[in-house]
C-alpha cells in the first residue's frame, strides 16, 4: 500500500520506475518489428534467413503482404499512442508527485462520441478495403479445368494429375504419392483439394495460400505463380500423430518443363509393375 | 439446511442473519469446508482448485516449449512427468496431446471457473449486498460438478492411447476416431458445461433479483456487471456445445454419423454410418467457444474497471459507456464466431460477413480501454501490487486487441490463421490479460477473503519478473507468426521454411521456464500469507465498494448490518465529503459542506 510507502528514495525512484516499465511496451514492441528483419544481418550465425515474411512467388500475394503492413502501421500508430499516455498518466498522475486535487470526473460525453467513431470508421474502412482481395483469392474461380487435385491424407499429400486427355478421374490419370507436386508458373492454375480422412490444411507459405481439406468435400483453389523454385506445402490444421512430417514440396517450373515432368510420370506408370510396389 | 437460506434469500437481502448464525454453530467441518452451501467458501473451493490446475497447465506447457526448442531432446526433469515415457523424450502424440491438455486445462478448469466460479462466487453476493447466492443448494452443485471433470480428465492421461489429442478444438472427424481419451474429455467437458450453467443460472437470478435496497443497476461495479453479462452468454451459448457434445459422443459410441462424411475413415478405422458434415461440429463448437472467450474476458475486464479506480482515488470513467459496450461485446459475440473458419471450407461470402461483425466487435472494446486511459488521467495512481497488475491487464489487452484486427482481416488470416500469430494474439489476451487480472484481482481480494493482506514487497517482484517475461514469451510469437510459423508441429523445423527460427523459439522457451518458476514467489506469498499476512481491517485500500463494508472476512450471512445503498461505486476523490473515498453505505451528509443540496440521493452517479 502507498502508506507502506514512506521512503523518502522509494518515493522518488519506484514511482517512475513503474511507469518507466511501462513505456518500454511501446518502445520494445516497436523495436522487436523493427529488428526482425535486419536479425540476419546482425548475427548470420544464429538466424540463416531474414526473420520476415517467406518470400512471395505468386501474383496475388502482395496484396496480403501489403495489407498485412498497412494494418500493422496503423494498429502500430494506435498502439504507441495508447501506450504512450498509459506511461504519461502513470508518469505525471503518481499520487506522490501529483499535488493536484484529483479529477472528480465521470466521464465526457463527447469524447466518447469522438473515440467511438473514430474506430469504427477505420474498422470499416479496413473491412471494406480488404474485400476485394478476399473475393479475389475465395471467390472469382477462374473457369478453367483443374491441372491437378490434391488429396490430403494421414499423413501425405497426393496429386493426381488429368492424363491426356485433360479430364480427372479417368484411366489415364497420373497419381503420384511421393510428395512432389509439379506445376507451371506465369499462367493461372486451378487446384481441386479434398481429403480422404480427416482435416488436414494445405498451406502454401510462399504462395500465400491456405485451405482447409474436407473429407467429402471438393474445393478449389487458384493461383499464378511467379518464379520457378521449389517449396513448402505445410500441414496447417492438427491431423493426427503424424501432422508435423506431412511435409510435400511444390515444384513450379516452366511450362515445357513442366510437361516434360508429366510425360515421364507416365512413362514411369506405363512401365510399373504390381510386382515393383515395395513389399511391406 | 439448503430450503431455509434459500426461502431467507428470496425475501430480502440479510434479514435472517440470526438464523444463519445458528447455522454456523451447528455445522459440522465437512458441511462448513466441502459441501458447503455458503457462496464464499464455495469460491474459494473453486479459487484453489484452479490455482491447482494452473499449475498443471503450465507444466503441461513448458513441455510443449521444451519441444520446440530442442526437438526430440530427452526433456530433463519434467519430461516423465508431462507424459515423455521414453527417459523423456517426447514423442509426437503425446506433443499433440500437451499441445491439448494445455489449452483444455487453462480454458476450462482455469480461466472460466476462475473468473465465474472463484471471483464470480464470492464477490457477487458481497458487491451487491445479498446474504447469500439465490440458490445456494445448485452452487454448491456447480462446484461439485467439476470434479467429476477433474476425474475424467485427469484419468484420461492414464487410459490406452493417453489423453485426448485432437486439439481442444476437438475438430471432427479427427476427434470421432481418437482413442479413449477423447471420449473422457468430451464428458469432461459436458460436466464443466452442466457446471458452468448452474452457476451462471443462479449469477442471473442473485444480480437480479438480491440485490440490497438502494442497489440499482446502474450502482453495480463493472465487477457484477462483468459477471452478469458473462452469465447471460453462458446461459444462451452453452447449450449448443452440449448438444454438440452429445452428437460427437453419440458418433464415437453409438456409430452415429452427424460429423462424418460419407465412407469415412480414418487412424485405420473405418466409420459406421456417414452422411454427416465435419464443419457442422466447427459452427456448433465455435457458436459456444467464441463467446466463451468474451467469457473468458468480460469478468477480468470488469474488475480491472474496479481496481484501476481504487487506485487512481477517482471515478470510473464513462460508467455508462462501459455497461454499454459490455452489453454490445455480447451482443455482436454470438454473430463472430465464423471468423475461426475464415479458411474451413466455410462459404467464402459467409466469411465475408463474419469479418465485418469481427470488426466491429473491436469497437466496444477499444471504447474499454480509452475509458480505461480516462480513469487514470488526472487521478493520485497508487502503485500497489494490485494496480500494476490491472494496469498491465489495460497495456496487454491493447496488444492482444489490435492483434486481433490482423485475423479480422480475411485476406490476412489466410496466411496467418493456424500459425503463432494466432497463439500470440489469444495469449495477450487470456495470460497477459485475463490471468494477469486474475493476479491482480488476488492480491486485491485477498484482505476480504481471509482478513489479512499479502505482502506488497514481493507481490511487486513477483508482477516485474512475470510481466517481462511473459512479453518475452509472448510478444516474438507475432514475428513467428509473420514467417508462417505454423501451431501444434511436434517438429516445425523439419520444414526448411521453418529452420531459421529455432533460435527465437529457444530464446521464448527458457523465458517460459523461468516464467513458470517465478510463480514459486506467488505461491509462497499466498501460503505465508494466509497464515501469517498482517491483519487487516474491512476496507484496507480504502475502496468504496460494497464488500468492503463486510468484516473480513465476512462471516456466514455476509453483512453484520442491513445494507443501504446511497450511490455507484467509484464516488472517489468526491467534493462531499473529506476524505477520497465515499463508501456506498455511506449516508450522504446532512448539509454537504459545499452547499449543495442532497435532496436526491438516488441521482445517477
């Protein structure tokens, strides 16, 4: 209690102490977002890569990203500023050094007019703002056949790729359970996913994509990639024991590469054998 | 015994005080310390309850930390305890059940039954001024029906297969073919639900109908009003999970299939009957869950409202607003909940209209905590224990709300939904600010509950270690988030995309581990306290509440008099009278020395 308080020194330093602690919120919280980028450069040794975003192949993914970073400056103004007076109230209204007569306010009616409306323009104007890149990513499939339908199950990613003949579910389908998805970049794609147990996610980190699988349940999911390379398909929503090591890696390669990978996937199925199937 | 306190209750508030002290005399120890009826033996049962399985949840969660900062690494110490059979190591289902039994204990024997149960239960007979719960007979069964929760829960990490790891979440099918231990943790959590709705049943009636003369509505603390407005989302929301709960326990049983799709199979098992939907379970689970977290919220923002006032020695700030907009949190709570399905599958247009209510259910919350700002402005801050906890509760809370606006917003949530932003974002929210108000709202409490107080000194130490490191847990768990970390992976690095943030996760884990061990400061501090805490008189901050007024700690009945209410709650710092605090019993002065006329006592403060 502040009665326990009669230390002359306490008096002096413990009050500014706390809300000294306080404003390091504001200033670490600051600080941490602004570091981790540079984290791989201060000290390579420890962090291999930049401690950031991973980086961004597709065609729609800077919207995220900026999205992400325009909401982030802006909950980043609001959070200095109502951390900042947390810490000059705790600062200036300390019941020892204050030596005002205490505020009998009950409150002000147009300042909670002003700070309600305040937020809930922006929060609208954010909601609004964000819809188009939501509709654009769930909403406005393109109209063009599937290139492959993904299959989540415990715990691998299959891909089943239309043969010839451009149609899924027909006898000349490449299925590949290796966890190795080819597709090409520079033109939009068009991806069935389902699975055959339980949820699972299929997470594209570097394609900024996420859907959920649903056992029963087809849904679609399109993209334009940008580069070639290869990447992570992660896991995303818990599926059992196994959920950690259902890793696969995308492929995205050129269109004639990626054609080329097709026609030896089929050689391969042309030539296999039931008796090549690795014994249990 | 139970008819005669109930039959007094409905009466009037603290007629029949005479008739409860003979109670007193007559009951034996287990009547008076187990199966009380009194409401605040009752909340200290379930206070010390969830004191006991804070504990167990935070050992659960170092396990996880240790996991993620040096994968399969035979865990020293603990390892055996938190479930790693093999000389420690934890292998992946059993990471998959801590990652489980941690959120499952803190959620529902920690925070709800904290918040509702311990604080709800004494305090709200004592803040309103009623002698007692309406229904004390179905209180004391609220309490008493945790622990058959207790048991199924705690005895499901011993049946074959280990406890339940299908996330707490308890996501359909996954959860439909787990093994043995799901089943005892979908009864636990049906008894945690009968339990939480007897309470919140007689939290309604007591507000509403036991409240001392003079007592208005609109004279409650933010505390009661936190608590009144939690039971009205429990009474209407909880149902569902039960239904729900039935439905996924009829699946596992009885070959049901309400969340089966056709042919379904899984684990190597093959499903019985299918036709059924799993996102059906996920409407029904979050229809409940999402308002559980205002649950899990309201309660610790309302006595944060009277803490933060006690000690700035002045009124609460915009009393009305703050009603108001605890009113709209559980309003616009139950038209939220889609926005934990933004990427389920869920109708993309459906999601759109989840993300606007989700934006908009940020408002009132925002208008919390400015409220909140405006409280401390202008006031004489007393940094006690107490305050420094609601306070950080207040610079927390800013973090884990606009966190919040970051998987509002749909396009965002894509990347970030399942990943450390998200575990960043709810930790702010439920440790750094419900958990941290806990803590303060102990402190603050404690003088009432047992008539002495705890030691200042160290309650200070104990809130510096635990408010730094739990931002160092915490707060780089949004830059996890930002590179994809990904939750619940027993080995997130086998992704190379992943690889490069073990050092941060080793730096957040030993923060946890000292985390967890400076709690021993709180722990010795509420033991040594209990018994050798200086007394303390009723009202030893000086606060103007209504349970201040009682002895401490107050004896079977509550009052030793027949409280009258004369104004609201926070008349601190107030021209009437002399000193900076103005009890609500208080009758006001004759001729107030400033000249003004006291010829309308029940004018709204």
């Amino acid at each position: 209690m502040s009665e326990s308080q009669t230390n002359e020194q306490q008096r002096k330093w413990l009050p500014n102490f706390w809300s000294v602690l306080f404003l390091m919120v504001p200033i670490f919280g600051v600080a941490t977002f602004a570091l981790a980028p540079y984290l791989n450069d201060i000290a390579p040794a420890y962090f291999k890569r930049p401690v950031w975003f991973p980086k961004d192949v597709s065609e729609h993914g800077y919207v995220i990203d900026n999205l992400f970073m325009f909401i982030l400056w802006l909950t980043g103004i609001v959070f200095v500023i109502t951390e900042g007076l947390l810490f000059y109230f705790m600062w200036k209204y300390e019941a020892n050094t204050n030596t005002k007569k205490v505020a009998y306010s009950h409150g002000s009616h147009s300042l909670e007019v002003v700070w309600t409306i305040i937020p809930a323009v922006t929060l609208l104007f954010i909601a609004i703002y964000q819809m188009d890149a939501w509709a654009a990513a769930k909403m406005r499939a393109p109209d063009i056949p599937p290139i492959v339908e993904v299959t989540g199950r415990q715990f691998n990613w299959d891909f089943r790729y239309p043969g010839p003949d451009n149609e899924l579910y027909t006898s000349d389908d490449i299925v590949r359970t290796d966890g190795r998805l080819y597709l090409p970049v520079g033109e939009e794609v068009l991806l069935r996913i389902t699975s055959a147990d339980v949820l699972h996610s299929f997470f594209l980190p570097n394609l900024r994509l996420k859907q959920d699988v649903i056992p029963g349940m087809a849904q679609n999911m399109w993209f334009t990639a940008t580069e070639t390379g290869e990447y992570d398909i992660v896991c995303a929503e818990l599926c059992g024991w196994g959920h950690y090591k259902m890793k696969a890696r995308i492929h995205l390669v050129t269109r004639p590469q990626f054609e080329a990978q097709l026609e030896e996937f089929r050689k391969e199925k042309n030539t296999m054998r039931v008796a090549d199937r690795p014994q249990d | 015994m139970s008819t005669v306190p109930a039959a007094d209750s409905q009466t009037n508030a603290g007629k029949a005080l005479a008739g409860h002290d003979e109670h007193a005399h007559t009951s034996s120890f287990l009547k008076t310390y187990v199966f009380s009826l009194d409401h605040k033996i009752i909340g200290l049962q379930f206070l010390f309850s969830t004191l006991i399985w804070f504990l167990v949840g935070g050992m659960l969660a170092l396990g996880i930390r240790w996991q993620l900062a040096y994968p399969w690494r035979p865990m020293p110490i603990l390892g055996e305890l938190v479930g790693a059979a093999e000389g420690g190591q934890i292998p992946p289902e059993v990471y998959t059940m801590l990652v489980t039994m941690h959120a499952t204990v803190m959620i529902f024997f920690v925070i709800i039954p904290v918040l509702a149960g311990a604080f709800g239960n004494y305090l709200i007979p004592l803040m309103i001024g009623a002698d007692d719960m309406a229904f004390p007979t179905l209180n004391m069964l609220s309490y008493w029906f945790m622990w058959p929760a207790f048991v199924a829960i705690g005895s499901s990490f011993f049946v074959d297969g280990g406890a339940a790891q299908g996330g707490w979440t308890n996501y359909a099918p996954l959860s439909i073919f787990a093994g043995q231990g799901q089943t005892l943790w979908l009864i636990g959590l049906t008894l945690v639900g009968i339990s939480s709705m007897l309470g919140s049943v007689n939290y309604m009636t007591t507000i509403i109908q036991m409240r001392a003369p003079g007592m208005t509505m609109f004279r409650l603390p933010m505390t009661i009003w936190g608590m009144f407005v939690t039971a009205v989302l429990q009474a209407f929301a909880l149902p569902v999970l039960t239904a729900a709960g039935f439905m996924a326990l009829s699946d596992r049983l009885f070959g049901t299939g309400f969340f089966l799709a056709e042919g379904a199979t899984a684990n190597n098992a093959i499903a019985q009957a299918g036709g059924g939907q799993p996102l059906l379970w996920q409407h029904l689970f979050w229809f409940y869950s999402h308002p559980a977290v205002y649950i899990m919220i309201l309660p610790a923002m309302g006595m944060v409202s009277d803490i933060l006032s006690c000690f700035s020695r002045k009124p609460l700030f915009g009393y009305k607003p703050m009603v108001y907009s605890l009113a709209g949190i559980a309003g616009l709570g139950f038209i939220v909940w889609g926005h934990h399905m933004f990427v389920s599958g869920m109708n993309p247009a459906l999601g759109m209209t989840f993300m606007v209510s989700t934006m908009m259910i940020a408002l009132p919350s925002a208008i919390k905590t400015f409220n909140w700002l405006g409280t401390m402005w202008g006031g004489k801050l007393q940094f006690t224990t107490p305050m420094l906890f609601a306070i950080s509760f207040v610079s927390m809370f800013i973090i884990g709300g606009l966190s919040g606006i970051f998987m509002a917003a749909t396009p965002v949530d894509i990347v970030i939904h399942d990943t450390y932003f998200i575990v960043a974002h709810f930790h702010y929210v439920l440790f750094a600010g419900t958990a941290m108000a806990v803590m303060g709202a102990i402190y603050f409490w404690f003088p009432k509950m047992f008539g002495r107080t705890m030691n200042d000194s160290w309650g200070k130490v104990h809130f510096l270690l635990t408010f730094v490191l739990l931002n160092c847990v915490f707060y780089p768990m949004h830059i996890l988030g930002m590179n994809d970390f990904p939750r619940r992976l027993a080995d997130p690095y086998h992704y190379g995309t992943f690889r490069h943030l073990l050092p941060i996760n080793q730096f957040m884990s030993w923060c946890a581990f000292i985390l967890v061990s400076v709690q021993i400061i709180f722990v010795v501090n509420f033991i040594w306290s209990l018994f050798f805490g200086p007394r303390c008189g009723r009202n030893p901050w000086h606060a103007n509440g209504l349970e201040w007024q009682a002895p401490s700690p107050p004896g079977h009945g509550n009052f030793d008099f027949q409280p009258m209410i004369y104004r609201g709650p926070y008349e601190y710092g107030s021209p009437e009278v002399e000193v900076d605090y103005y009890p609500q019993t208080q009758p006001p002065a004759a001729s107030s020395p400033s000249g003004e006329s006291n010829e309308n006592p029940t004018k709204e403060a």
